[in-house]
C-alpha cells in the first residue's frame, strides 16, 4: 500500500487560515490502513480545526467525508453536487487523491492533510516500512525476493557496502542492511551461488528518470 | 600480468615491485597549495597518490582538478571517484576529462552515504554502483566505446582499482564479493585499513584458493594510530575496521607521549609482517592527516627508494 503519515496540525491551519467553508476529505483505502487518512482519522482533524478555529472566535465550517477512493473518477463524482458548499478542501489521501481531486474540481483549491512516504507494508501496528520504489522493473527475482533499490540506502545492485556492520547499515543501526537480507534469503534458497551473477547497470527510464510514467492496456480498454 | 596502460603503478606492480601507495585528501576551499604542499611531502616515497573524492560526504575541492594539480606537478595521482554524486553521463564525462591529462589510475567507490556529511539533506545518485563503474571504465577503456555505445576518441587508458574491505559484514560473502569485482574488471584492489592479520590472510588465502590472485593485485592497506585514542576509537567506532584487543592494549600501555611514536613502530611491523604474506603487491599508507609519517614509515619498512619504471 501507500504509507502516508498526518501533518501537523499547525502545518494544515496555515494552509487554510483564509477559507471559511471546508471539507476534510477521507479515503477507505491505504491511508485509513496506515490510520493517516481515514474516516476516524478525519473526524480527528475535524475536532481538532472546529476547536482551533472556536478559540480565534472565527465561524469556519468544517464538514467531514471520507470517500471509498480518491484515485478512481467515480468516487470522486460522489461529492460534485456538494463541492459548491466548499471554499477549500483538505484531503487526507495521498498525493494522488490530492491531485486527482484537483484536477476534478479545478476551481476549488485542495490542501494536502498527509505527507505521502512510500510503498511499504505494517509490520505491527504503528509500524510502516518501506518495500518498493516503483522502479518499473522488478529485478526481484534475482536478489531473493529482497529489493535492493527500495531498502539499500544507496539503492547498490551489488552489495552490500563497506558500511553494512553486523546486519545493519551504516546510516542507521535500526534499519537493516538490504544486502544481509538478499544474502540471508539466497541462503535459505541454497541459491547462494547466484550472488556472485553482477547486475548489470541499470535502465532507470522506467523509474522517475523517464519522466511521470503511465501504464496503457488496450486489452482492458473499453 | 600483462601492463594494459601506461600506468606508472601498474608497471611497477607488473615488475613484481612491492608498490607503495598514499592518499591526500583535498581541501575545504580552493587553495591549491593545500594539495600540491602535501604531495610535495610523500612524492618521493610513494608511487601513486590517491586523492580522495568528497570522503565522508564532506564537500571539498574536487578530486579531478586536485588530481590535475598532482599531474601538473610530474606525479601519479590515482583518481578516487564515488557513485553517490555523479551519474553515468557525469561519471563518463569526468573520466574523459582525466583521460585528458593522463591521469592513469582511478579507484571506482560507491562512497559514503550523505547523511555523514555536510550537506545531508541532498539526494544520492547511484545511478551505478562501484562494480558497475569498473565495468564502465574498463568498456570505455578496451572496447573505446560510451555505454551509449558510441565511439569515443582517444579512450582513456587507466589502470583500474577498487577497495576492499575483508573485515565488512558478513564475512562469508567477502571473497565472492572479490570475485566479484575482479568479474567486473577490477585489476588492483586496496584494502582497508588490516590490523587484524590473521583474519586478513585468511581472506587472502580463500581469494588465492579460488585463484583470484591471478587475476588482481592486492595493495594491503595500513594507517598508524596517532594514539591510544584513536586505536580505541577505530576499534569501537568505525564499521567494518577490526582492531584487535592486544593492539589496543599495547597503545594504552605506551606512555601519552611516546604513543604516536609506538603507533609508527605498529605500523612498520605490520608492513614488515605483510610483506612476508603470499598475495600482497603492496601498501597502500593512509596516515590520517599525518602525511608527514608517511615518508619515515616507508623508508623504516625497507621499501625506499621507490623502484623507476620506464
């Protein structure tokens, strides 16, 4: 999933001190997982503006709606009649229910309420880490199932560095050494012969290098 | 092995000399006699002198016009180059450009990662990684080609070195890792800094088992401790470095005074002691802002004067 975590309050009051009528705007999918941008994560917020807002004597009316997902046009048409009541939007997705929204309602001005942080997976609660980078060419399959270029600080196809020490990497000693992982696993496949293969360089145009990237299905295009 | 380049420490590795190499670090600034005084100082005793890139991610001259500067002077530089700040365009690009001025000798890093330095909150390249930057200098050096694939004019003709650090975690993976590189290309290898020499020759033996010593010079990396300290500090403080505990000891034994002193001896006795080890080609010395020692530990290890090589 996404992994997105909550702004700081005072971060969101200074993106909308000047409106009066807002919507915070929820999403069911990754963020109400990571508990970022929930529905109970935007009742919080909510409370919390009515209550700001109270204390400075201003009228600023806060409405709360959490929708099923802000990536896909048909949930986000879900609010079109009621987008006029609204002088600014807060939406607590991620950067890409964000921007989907502001492309629909180009009128309206839509605030972040998250800091988008990476693809990643709980591994208890309240903790997220991160597994992918969206790289656009899985080499998963030669590196034991264990991504280099999202969990190596220096993202090295041919680890690990002279700074990997008892496990972990130089940068931090909670964070594990990517490469002690990759060989670790190629271990427990009895493929550990396979470390020695070099990974060739890299086509990095289908990660962020080429520039924003689409993926076009004319099988499933109606 | 056959010399490939022009390279004035390959020829003299290829001689069967012991070669001794040092490094210099370039300054916070733009003062050039900062480089050119240190080199002046080791220049007689050493056969190359590496010149660091940006190490510990620390933003300095850089290495490419520092190594002019040693080119200028009449001597070897060894050009020390990191993945972390340059991408294939950038890396290529520089290689030419010390190509230019003859610089024969260059050391393929990843480097370390920025948030050591002084500038932590920048991004990271990597656009390759050390082993893929031996590829790529030894692609545009034997087949004169760009990994665009186009022709280059006048490829570089450079001698190919990469570190090595037979004390990094996990050790079962340090001579694949060797073997690895030497796949890639590699052709000389400095190691880190050995204290530990049994667990040195060890690796040493597991690469020459495999045969890789065939194919790759190995420089044993040495550097004195200045005191009890920073034996202390090498030991407990910086990864990948084993010190061991009768090392140690022995400098904290040693009165304060007489310690930088007993540091020098350690290491003439380690270059001594590696110098009967089966594998080494050389030292590479790395006195750590102490370039003065460099020229007495050389001369008291026996390997002064330096070998003259056409």
């Amino acid at each position: 999933m996404i992994v997105a975590d909550k702004k700081p309050i005072e971060e969101i009051i200074e993106e909308i001190k000047n409106h009066e009528k807002i919507l915070i705007l929820g999403c069911n999918e990754c963020v109400t997982v990571c508990e970022a941008g929930g529905k109970k994560e935007v009742g919080v917020l909510a409370s919390a503006l009515r209550m700001y807002f109270l204390n400075q004597g201003k009228q600023v009316k806060i409405d709360e709606i959490t929708l099923e997902r802000q990536c896909d046009h048909e949930y986000l048409e879900e609010i079109r009649d009621r987008m006029d009541q609204y002088d600014a939007v807060v939406s607590l997705a991620c950067g890409v229910g964000v921007q989907f929204m502001a492309e629909k309602y180009h009128s309206t001005p839509i605030y972040p309420g998250v800091n988008t942080c990476f693809l990643g997976v709980t591994e208890e609660r309240g903790l997220w880490t991160e597994r992918c980078q969206a790289c656009g060419h899985c080499i998963l399959a030669s590196t034991g199932g264990i991504c280099p270029v999202a969990r190596c600080a220096k993202r090295i196809l041919n680890g690990p560095c002279g700074g990997s020490t008892k496990g972990k990497c130089e940068i931090d000693k909670e964070i594990d050494c990517a490469w002690q992982l990759i060989i670790d696993r190629l271990k427990a496949l009895d493929r550990l012969d396979e470390y020695e293969e070099l990974c060739p360089l890299k086509d990095w145009s289908t990660d962020r290098a080429g520039g924003p990237r689409k993926v076009v299905r004319e099988d499933v295009q109606q | 092995m056959k010399v490939k380049t022009p390279s004035k420490l390959e020829k003299i590795l290829a001689a069967g000399h012991y070669a001794v190499t040092s490094e210099v670090g370039p300054p916070r600034g733009s003062d050039p006699e900062n480089i050119t005084k240190k080199a002046e100082m080791i220049k007689d005793y050493v056969d190359a002198i590496n010149v660091t890139d940006n190490q510990t991610s620390v933003t300095r001259m850089c290495s490419l016009a520092a190594c002019i500067r040693l080119k200028l002077m009449g001597l070897e530089p060894v050009l020390q180059m990191v993945t972390r700040d340059r991408n294939r365009i950038a890396l290529q690009s520089d290689i030419l450009g010390a190509a230019s001025y003859d610089i024969h000798n260059i050391l393929c890093l990843s480097g370390d990662h920025q948030s050591f330095g002084d500038c932590a909150q920048g991004q990271n390249v990597h656009d390759l990684d050390s082993m893929q930057l031996i590829q790529t200098v030894r692609h545009m050096r034997d087949e004169g080609k760009f990994l665009g694939g186009g022709d280059i004019s006048r490829p570089p003709e450079m001698f190919v070195g990469a570190a090595a650090n037979p004390f990094a975690d996990p050790f079962e993976i340090r001579v694949p890792r060797l073997a690895k590189k030497v796949a890639a290309g590699v052709e000389f290898i400095q190691t880190q800094c050995i204290y530990n020499m049994e667990k040195f020759e060890l690796w040493l033996k597991m690469a020459g088992d495999r045969g890789l010593l065939d194919n790759v010079y190995i420089l044993a990396g040495v550097t004195p401790f200045k005191s009890a300290g920073m034996a202390r500090y090498m030991k407990n403080r910086v990864p990948g470095i084993e010190v061991p505990d009768e090392l140690v000891k022995r400098m904290a034994d040693t009165p304060k005074e007489k310690q930088s002193e007993e540091g020098i001896n350690i290491c003439i006795e380690q270059i001594e002691h590696l110098k009967g080890v089966e594998g080494v080609h050389g030292f590479h010395v790395m006195a750590i802002e102490w370039e003065e020692m460099v020229p007495g530990i050389v001369e008291r290890s026996g390997l002064y004067p330096r070998p003259i090589v056409d």
